[in-house]
C-alpha cells in the first residue's frame, strides 16, 4: 500500500486546529458539524485523512526528521555516540505531559458516524469506517500506555464543560489495554480488504496490531508479571499476524538494503506499508543525507552490536568454525557475517563517522555510492541536504514474520504449542533467504544458513532468562531493524534496558574495529595524542601516545565517549516510564483534582 504526500493545508471539522499535512488526497474545505460535515463517505474518508502523516510518519519531510532512524534514535545499545552517550531521564520534568488531540478528534469521528450517518452509510461502510476510528484511536492510546502506563481513557467526545471528566484519575493500564483489545478485534473483524490503493486497509491494520499486541504482551509478561494477560496479547498478535500471512499478498523478495534506498516502492511484496516521496512536488526528505559519505556523523555502530552479528555457518563468533571468524577488521566482517552488515555498513572504515569509524550507509544507494566512491562523480544533488526522493518503508513484511514467531515462541513457554521447524522456516527462516544484491555477491557476501530448533547457536553472551531459541528470535529482531526505530522500545518491553548501562557493557562506547597504520594512518596525529584509543578482543585498552602507532589496532574508542549516567535501580527514577511535569500535577491541585505521578517517580 502506498501513501503519496503533497503539501495541502486541511482546515479540520468541528474547530480542531489546522495543520500541515502531505498527503495526495484533496483538502477538506471548511465544513459544518451540524449541517454539511457528515454527510457522505467520502466526507469522512477525508476526515481521517490527517492521522495518516501522524502514525505512518516514514522518513518525514524535509528536515522534519526528529524520529526518523539514524537522526532521532541513537539512544541504543546498537548505536555509539561521540562524546557523551545519551542519558534517560532521571527527574521530574517542570512541564510535560500527554497529548489527547488525536484521542479526541478520533472520538469525534467514532460518535458523528453513530450518531449522524446511520442513513447515509451502508452497514458495511459502517463498520469499516467505525474500524478505521477504533484503530487509530488505539494506536494512539497503546503510544500513551507504553509511555506513561496508567492514562486517562475516554471513549466518547470530551467538551470542555465536562470538568469532572476532564480531571479524572489516570485510568488503570489493564482497563484501557481491555478497550484496545476489543477495538482491535473489532478491526480485524470489520476493516474492509480493499479500500483503494492509497487507504488503510485490513492487511495494514493487522500488520500494525501484531506490533502494537506484542508491545503489550511483552509489558505484561516481563515487566508487570502478569501471565494472564501477556498470553491474551501474545495470541492476539499471532492472529493479527496470520492475517496478512495467510493473504498471499506479501513475500521476502527484495534484498536487504534496496527496501530503504528504492525511489519506487510500488508493488513491492516486502512492503505492507510505504511512503512515497517525489521531487517533482516537493516531496522529500533527508535521511539519505545523513549517510551519503560526505557528511560527519557522530553516530555509529557500536561494538557490542559488531559483536552480537553471526557467522555466516550461523554461530557466534566465538564458536564459528569459520575462517578469521575472530577477526573484527571490516573487509572481513563483510565476507564473513550476516549479509545485513555489509548492505548497512560503508566496506573501509571512514573518518566521517567521528564515533565509531564505520560508517552507516543502510540508506545510501549502493548506485550513489558507486558513483561517488568508484567512478569519481560528484555527489548526486538528490542525496545532499533535504532534498532525497527515495521511498520509506513504514511496516515490512519482515517485521510481521517477526513479530508471529515471537509470539508464537512466547506462547509455547506459557504452555501453549511448541514451535517447529515449519514455524521457523515461515517465518526467520524466509527473511534469511532473501535474495543478496549483486554488488554483495561480489563483495563475497553469504547468506545465513536455516536456523535449526535442534542447532541453535551457543552462545556465551545469552542471558540465563531467556530461552535459546527466544534469544536467536531477539538477535533476528536486532539485526533486521539496526539503524530503525525499534530496538528500545524493544529492549524496554522485554524489561532488558540494562544492556544499555554502560557500567555493565564497556562495549557500548567503542566502535568499528581499525588498524590505524595501516588503514587510517592519517589519524595518528599530534591532536589525537591521548585522544584514540583502542580495544582488542578481550577488551584491553591502548591509548594512543604518539609514538605507540602499529600498536593501534582494535575497537576505535574516542576518549571523549563517558557512559550514561545511572538509570537502573536509582530512587525516585523509572526509566521504563514517562514521568508528567510538576505544573501539570500542580494545575490539578487548582482546581481540586489529584494527577498521580507515573509509576516509579515521585509524586511531590
């Protein structure tokens, strides 16, 4: 399904605040609530038009990339960042609090349709439409739930007359996770298969409800105990999943790298949802801006990321049998690790990337890189500053598959089926033997062999809780989704943000693996004199003197990198949650009311 944005200003039904959105779909003039808004199909297909840029963001537009990969999400364990690593947050902000514009506007929707359309919409326009609400409102709320825990839930139009409402307690997460899982059934029980090329659609909601329903089942299984509840969401992300597996309609055809650096997207099986971005409209953004080889980056692959990649006879590192499978140096990295690495990583370490020395290219175009790095041409103008056209996956058909067998695998540790073989090979299995792109083949790049139930991997790194066969699941996820905008949330729904304390994980501020006089000689300079520094394999550290060069050869680590702050097991600090501001807690006072601080932060 494709989303094409142009720039239109929408004036909103019912005095909501106008905005900006990029959608190819025809402004709504400006209508009447009680004469002329909600009087045809059309009128509210146009209504729910500006959730799409609000949940199917993409790259973004312009320089409008706050959230986007690479740029907004470097708080990772997959991520170094020069100089001090990005810290949680560790006291009650002054001001902050949830955003309910959406959740309302939503309602709005969900009521005129009940209350105004019922002669003018079929019953199955009805409840499609009714569908399309509920999923949008859910997915606002599940946003505000992982954030914030227990939120305020309304089903109806809030108006500014209903004080007591207004200032209600925060309703209990497990109520409001019970609404969303009814709305979502209702989903997939009612969103139309087909509602156009360019308009939600079952495939695209269920593909969206096996994340949002994994996120919860995680929450409750690792975080709040309960395993009731995480077996209620585990199942319903499986169903969600089997949706769009069962439909025929996706596959794993394309290589990895050309799913983020196509200009056409169109008819892409691997693709469930994308956005489309066109120059000739002014339509563009700046991600590939980020990794075109000419511009400084502070944001790297980190270490422990470089050490987490299998061999490709599918063993750790420490276990492969490959040859040089304990050699860190990028040309061999390449020839010798999953095929991921390579279609992420520029193939020579490169001082651009002022943290790490390995430069990520995940969203550069191997035929830019070619014309730029082996023929000598100038920079193509679309890959400079805001102006790149190329596509944006915004749910993948890889990440469906993912999310169905690690539910799957969930389940069976809750005493549901086992998983089998033919679960693995439907699902981890497929994207492992997605086709490789030529310039990969030539670099010696492999595929990773089947993953085994009966041969995991042995790995020396695998936390005592966690199953073998969950954690290769968990590695497949980390892999798959490096340099996106998945991997904390992740690492915060399995309850595992102590792989981000640094104190616990010194391979978290080192990056690329480089020998300097060899590879970057140039480097070995009067200002970096107790500047680099080095890591081997056992984690020694060699500073740099200025005269101690053909020793510097190791995991590159910038002096300037320091570690987080302590986030973990601190009073008054929950990094799991979102805290709300003191002037929220305090307007609340005011006017008589009492707002609870989120769980784990305090409450004066």
């Amino acid at each position: 399904m494709k989303i094409k944005y142009i720039t239109v200003f929408a004036a909103t039904i019912l005095s909501l605040t106008s905005c900006n959105k990029f959608m190819d779909r025809p402004p709504l003039t400006t209508l009447d609530d009680d004469s002329n808004a909600w009087v045809s199909e059309e009128n509210v297909r146009m209504y729910a038009n500006k959730y799409y840029v609000d949940y199917f963001y993409g790259f973004g537009i312009k320089d409008n990339n706050g959230s986007a990969p690479i740029v907004g999400f470097t708080n990772t364990d997959d991520i170094v960042v020069l100089g001090n690593q990005p810290n949680f947050t560790r006291s009650v902000p002054n001001s902050g609090i949830w955003s309910y514009s959406d959740i309302r506007s939503t309602n709005v929707m969900l009521d005129r349709i009940e209350g105004k359309m019922e002669s003018i919409l079929s019953a199955e326009a009805k409840k499609h439409w009714l569908a399309v609400g509920k999923f949008f409102r859910a997915f606002a709320y599940s946003q505000l739930v992982q954030s914030y825990g227990d939120v305020p839930y309304y089903e109806h139009e809030l108006k500014d007359t209903q004080v007591e409402e207004l200032y209600k307690p925060r309703t209990p997460r497990n109520e409001v996770m019970d609404h969303l899982y009814d709305d979502w059934r209702f989903v997939l029980q009612n969103m139309r298969v087909n509602d156009g090329e360019q308009n939600l659609n079952l495939y695209v909601a269920a593909g969206f409800i096996s994340r949002l329903a994994l996120n919860e089942a995680s929450w409750q299984r690792y975080y709040y105990k309960n395993q009731d509840r995480a077996k209620k969401f585990y199942e319903l992300a499986v169903d969600a999943a089997q949706v769009d597996m069962n439909s025929g309609k996706y596959g794993i055809v394309t290589d990895y790298k050309s799913q983020f650096t196509s200009k056409d997207l169109k008819g892409n099986k691997d693709m469930v949802m994308f956005r489309i971005y066109d120059g000739a409209v002014g339509v563009t953004h700046a991600i590939s801006s980020y990794c075109n080889l000419q511009e400084s980056t502070n944001n790297g692959p980190s270490t422990d990321l470089l050490k987490a990649v299998l061999c490709v006879d599918g063993n750790t590192w420490e276990n492969s049998t490959v040859a040089d499978a304990k050699k860190f140096d990028l040309a061999n990295l390449v020839k010798t690790r999953d095929p991921r690495l390579e279609a992420m990583i520029y193939t020579k370490p490169n001082a651009l990337n002022k943290s790490s020395f390995f430069y990520v290219t995940k969203y550069f175009p191997r035929e830019a890189e070619k014309a730029v790095k082996v023929n000598g041409q100038p920079m193509p103008a679309e890959y400079t500053s805001n102006k790149n056209e190329t596509d944006a996956p915004v749910l993948r058909y890889a990440e469906v598959l993912l999310n169905w067998i690690e539910a799957k695998a969930e389940l069976a540790s809750l005493g549901g089926p086992a998983v089998s073989q033919d679960d693995i090979d439907k699902s981890v299995n497929k994207i492992r033997q997605r086709p490789l792109a030529k310039e990969a083949e030539e670099r010696g790049v492999s595929k990773l062999p089947d993953l085994k139930i009966g041969a995991l991997p042995a790995d020396p790194n695998k936390d005592a809780d966690v199953s073998p066969l969950l954690w290769e699941i968990r590695r497949e996820r980390r892999m798959e989704f490096a340099f996106e905008t998945n991997r904390l949330a992740d690492l915060r729904r399995w309850s595992k943000l102590a792989y981000m304390d640094n104190s616990l994980n010194r391979d978290l501020i080192s990056g690329g693996w480089v020998n300097f006089s060899t590879e970057m000689p140039t480097e070995l300079v009067g200002k970096n004199v107790n500047i680099l520094s080095v890591v081997d394999a056992a984690g020694k550290e060699t500073i740099y003197n200025g005269s101690n060069g053909t020793a510097m050869n190791g995991f590159y680590k910038n002096q300037t990198n320091k570690p987080r702050l302590p986030f973990l097991n601190q009073p008054n600090i929950n990094p799991y949650l979102t805290p709300i501001g003191i002037v929220q807690m305090d307007q609340y006072a005011i006017e008589g009311y009492v707002l609870k601080q989120t769980e784990g932060w305090p409450q004066n």
